[in-house]
C-alpha cells in the first residue's frame, strides 16, 4: 500500500495542479470519519462541500446504489427506465415544483439554469433574441465552466479563460436597491446562492431573500435559488430559502442529492418555465440515469422524514453557540453560517486559513480554508454531537497561546 508521502508525490507528478489539497491520503470513510493509508482517523468537518450531508458510507445509500447496480445502470435518455418518472415526480415534490430537469455536476445544473432561463426569456417574456440579462451576486459561486467564470469576480477563477461570456450583470450580494437599479425590460432571471459558500458562508442581510422575490415577481423576472451547497438539510430546512419563506421560480440542486455516492444535479421548477423544452435542444447521455434516480430516491426519502433538518437545526445552534463564545478570545474575528454550516474568520496573527487547517489536520480534525483567513466548518448532517464538540476542542487548542 502506497504512503502519505509517495501517493502525493504521484498525484503532485502525474495530475494537474488545479487544487491544493491538505496532505492528507484518505483510503475509507464512515460516517464522519476518515482513515488514511497509514492507519489514522480523521473527523471530516468539511463533507465534501454538502455533497456527503448523508455521511460516509451511508447503509441506505449504498444499499440502493448495490441494488440498482444489479439491475440496470445506464440507459442514455434515448429510452425510458423503470427509476426516472419516480425520481422526477418526487424530487418535484420535495421542491413544491412541477417539472425535473436532471444533470451530473453542480455547474451543469447552473449552466442548465441559465440556458432554461434565456429561453424563457425569448419565448414566455418576449425578450428580443440574443439581449436576454441574469443579475449575480458578487462574490458568487456557481460553478467553473467559461460561462460561469464570466459572471465571477474572482480572479483566481476568471483569469486567463477569456473571452468571457456577455448576458451578465453583476450587483453586490445583500443589496436590493443595487438589484433594482440594475433591472431592464431584458432582465430574465435573477441567479443568487441564498448562502453564498465559496464567499466565506455568507448569510445575506434579514429580509433580502424575500425582497429579490417581490422585485422579480412585480418585474416579470425568474428567480433562481442555487441551492446546490445550501440546499437539502444543511442549514436545518430542506432549502435555505426557507429561512425567509420565500419559493424561488427555480431550484438548482446538486451535491448532496447525490448522497456522495454518484454526481446528481437537477433543475426543478414549474412547467411553465420548463416546458419552454422540446427534444433535442438541450441533454445529457448520463443525466438521469438510472443509478442516479435510485440514489437521488433514497436521498428525497430520508429528507421525507424531516430528521436530517432537525439534526442540522439543532447541532448548528449548539455549534454556533461555541463558535460564537471563541469571538471573545481574539482569535476568532466574526463567525457566519446557518444550521450545520459555518464560515469562522481567523485573525491573521494566529494563522491563515491554510495554517489552521493543517494544523487542524495534525489533531485529527479536516476543514478547508478559502478567502485567505476563512476555514469552512459544514460536517456530516449524521455528526454526533459528542464528536462535534470534540472536533471543536481541536479548534480552541490550536488557537489557544
């Protein structure tokens, strides 16, 4: 079995460097645990971005993906199977929809979202063909094909991949008159993350989710709640949206729909919207497919029961409340975040966010920086509550002097 050390020297040799991974070398997982090639365990405090909210290994997951292996795994959509009206009827359900539009990838979905929101645009709202807008956030996260970098304003993201794709306008998150102002009779969709991620876990100011709805509904405009980190019981309701009352003419879901088994996305909205459709204008020979119906099913069926968004309500405010007392000891500037889901802002004289990760990793505990002084704390919804606090022990030692 290969060691730490010679599987990263591999991978740093023979992949491409468009990641910066902690040197870590995971060989299983369960639960929200991981153990290495060595032999050591880790608590995983980061779940794969939301994909893994299920946790590793989860016996139903795996269970319904063993079972549909020995049926039938791919069939393109060129046919039907016996998985896929059942995934899109209840998937429609969970999201108080109509219509499924299935994809693989998160980026799919966004760029499905945008494609779906054009073509609305020409033919529902009657906007002259080729003008067509989508108002974004900055500091936005969607994805990282051509088109989504476009409307990025990080650098990191967008440098050296023009030229960029025009049809987009970007306003600061969290402000409805900058929103506002930047509506035309062109405007189709508005795409906002309604916790922005990537950005740090920003949570945006009490009251804008449900003001972008009143200025898209009085304008005739889509809103499209990516939902793909947010969504799905990581921040104790099915989607964050939720936390406002608010329903978006639009879901984009990925992740975690997956059950971190198979990569699953969809677009979910209403038949208006996504009846604007016909057969050969947009696909994908894996989306849907019937592996992925399977796994998405078991995933729509454990947030049926409500026990995931209780358990993400419930430990995130016990792990907000620690967070929140480890302000008043200077290392920790600001903490953000909602339910099982935190952005924690170290200050720069104890460390970088790359710093206190690996620190963080020394002492058995994985989290991931971003933003510079950032580290993302988003552990599996299936954490005890035992093991959180002990995780968050690890984070008072390493920023205890």
């Amino acid at each position: 079995m290969a060691t730490t050390e010679s599987a990263i020297a591999s991978a740093e040799a023979h992949s491409a460097h468009n990641y910066h991974p902690l040197p870590v070398v995971v060989a299983s997982a369960d639960g929200a645990w991981m153990t290495d090639v060595e032999g050591r365990r880790f608590l995983d405090m980061l779940a794969g971005y939301s994909a893994l909210n299920f946790g590793h290994g989860n016996r139903r997951l795996i269970d319904a993906a063993k079972a549909q292996l020995e049926r039938v795994t791919l069939t393109s959509r060129a046919f039907h199977h016996d998985r896929f009206a059942d995934f899109c009827t209840q998937l429609a359900e969970l999201c108080g929809m109509e219509m499924v539009l299935p994809m693989n990838t998160g980026a799919e979905a966004v760029e499905t979202a945008v494609k779906t929101a054009r073509k609305w645009g020409y033919r529902r709202k009657g906007v002259p063909g080729g003008t067509a807008k989508i108002i974004v956030a900055a500091d936005n996260f969607h994805g990282r094909t051509t088109t989504i970098i476009s409307f990025s304003t990080d650098e990191e993201a967008r440098a050296d991949y023009g030229p960029y794709t025009p049809g987009f306008e970007i306003v600061p998150y969290g402000d409805l008159a900058a929103l506002d102002a930047a509506m035309t009779d062109n405007t189709v969709a508005v795409l906002l993350e309604p916790i922005q991620g990537e950005a740090g876990v920003l949570v945006p100011p009490p009251g804008y989710l449900a003001g972008v709805r009143e200025l898209t509904r009085a304008r005739n405009v889509l809103f499209i709640a990516d939902e793909i980190q947010s969504g799905l019981g990581r921040t104790g309701k099915t989607f964050a949206s939720e936390h406002e009352g608010v329903v978006p003419d639009m879901y984009v879901l990925g992740k975690a729909l997956g059950g971190g088994v198979v990569p699953v996305s969809a677009v979910v909205s209403s038949a208006e919207i996504l009846g604007v459709f016909r057969p050969g204008e947009h696909g994908s020979t894996f989306g849907g497919n019937p592996l992925a119906c399977a796994v998405a099913l078991e995933v729509i069926a454990m947030l049926r029961s409500g026990e995931y968004q209780q358990r993400a309500a419930e430990l995130g405010d016990h792990l907000h409340h620690e967070l929140g007392l480890m302000t008043t000891g200077g290392a920790v500037e600001q903490v953000r975040g909602r339910g099982l889901w935190a952005g924690v802002d170290i200050a720069p004289s104890y460390g970088t966010g790359r710093e206190i990760s690996e620190k963080l990793m020394d002492r058995g505990v994985l989290v991931k920086d971003t933003h510079g002084s950032t580290i993302r704390i988003a552990p599996p919804l299936v954490i005890s509550k035992e093991d959180l606090d002990w995780g968050l022990d690890q984070l008072r030692a390493v920023l205890t002097r």
